[in-house]
C-alpha cells in the first residue's frame, strides 16, 4: 500500500510484496521483504518460541515468510 501526500510517501507491505518507485528511469525500493533470515524478523521469531531452518529459510519448517495475512498458527 502507499499513500502520497504533498511532502511524503508511506509505504507499508506484508511478506514478499515489494514496494518500489520510480525515479529518473530507475527503480527505487521502497520496503524490504519480509524474510525469516533477516536479523530482525528471525529474532522476532525466535522470541515467540517459533524457529527457522537456515537451510530452506523457512519459519517453523513450512512458511517462507516471516510476515503475512493468514497463516494463523504463526500468530502468537
């Protein structure tokens, strides 16, 4: 999602879908994925008792993801 305003952009994504833009012909990222390798997602994980395989990148063995709408049992 992003919302422009006349002197700001808020951008907000959930999992994989990046958020970009364009600027002088060139694509400007403007969030990062949400991956269960990254230090900051993994230790959110890691902190509700959940764990991620460093071989397959994957949450608990299953999701890849470390951020989405659904996946219900991953919510605590």
């Amino acid at each position: 999602m992003i919302l422009l305003t006349s002197s700001h952009i808020y951008c907000a994504n959930a999992g994989d879908s990046r958020s970009v833009m364009s600027k002088s012909k060139k694509a400007v990222g403007l969030s990062e994925d949400h991956k269960p390798l990254n230090k900051i997602e993994s230790d959110r994980i890691y902190k509700a008792n959940h764990f991620v395989i460093k071989y397959s990148n994957r949450v608990d063995g299953n999701l890849a993801l470390s951020r989405a709408f659904g996946d219900f049992k991953y919510k605590d």
